[in-house]
C-alpha cells in the first residue's frame, strides 16, 4: 500500500501521512477510527481513489499484487533493482528504503 501511494502521488506523500491525518483526526478524546475511514483516507492522502486497491489488499482473498508494488520502486519479485528502472522508480525506491521499508537485497544501489 505503501508503494502505490508514493507512486500515485510522485513520491509526495506515503503511508505515514494516512497515518499522521488518521492520528490528527483521532487523537484523544476522539480516539478509534473504523475501515472505511483508514480506506478513505488513503484515497485523500493518495489524491486520486484507491479504494479498489485497498479492498484488494484488506479486503480480499485475492493474491496481492507484489511484482506491481514492487516494480514501481524498480525493483523485481525478489527485491533486486532492475537494470533498466527509471529516474522515478529510482526516487520512489530511496525514500522507501530511507524509510526502513526495503529489505536491503538492491544489488548495490
């Protein structure tokens, strides 16, 4: 989910700017937030509707779609950099990992 928010958004924004809005939103005394609204607020955060997305991950049964994610960040099924990634899949990869995210299997990058 991470991942295709910082693709949707050009790496403006990711999973813990849902989190910080959902905590700003729900701090106490307004503590708990439901499933609908961690899903709507990815599509605000996201700034376009991701809510299929999001039912496919969360509320599905359906395999996830890794090699998509992953491929935004330039990376393959098994988490190496693709020779051929982009500039962007490059920017998307370093903020990810930067953020503790990646699993540092790169091949050197």
């Amino acid at each position: 989910l991470d991942l295709k928010i910082r693709h949707t958004t050009n790496g403006q924004k990711s999973l813990d700017d849902v989190m910080r809005l959902l905590m700003k939103r729900h701090n106490p005394p307004n503590p708990g937030y439901g499933e609908d609204e961690i899903r709507a607020t990815v599509s605000e955060v996201a700034g376009q509707d991701l809510s299929a997305f999001y039912d496919l991950l969360a509320r599905s049964t359906e395999e996830m779609p890794f090699a998509q994610c992953l491929n935004y960040a330039g990376l393959d099924i098994e988490c190496h950099v693709r020779p051929n990634s982009t500039p962007a899949e490059r920017m998307i990869r370093d903020a990810w990992s930067s953020a503790g995210a990646a699993t540092g299997k790169s091949n050197g990058a």
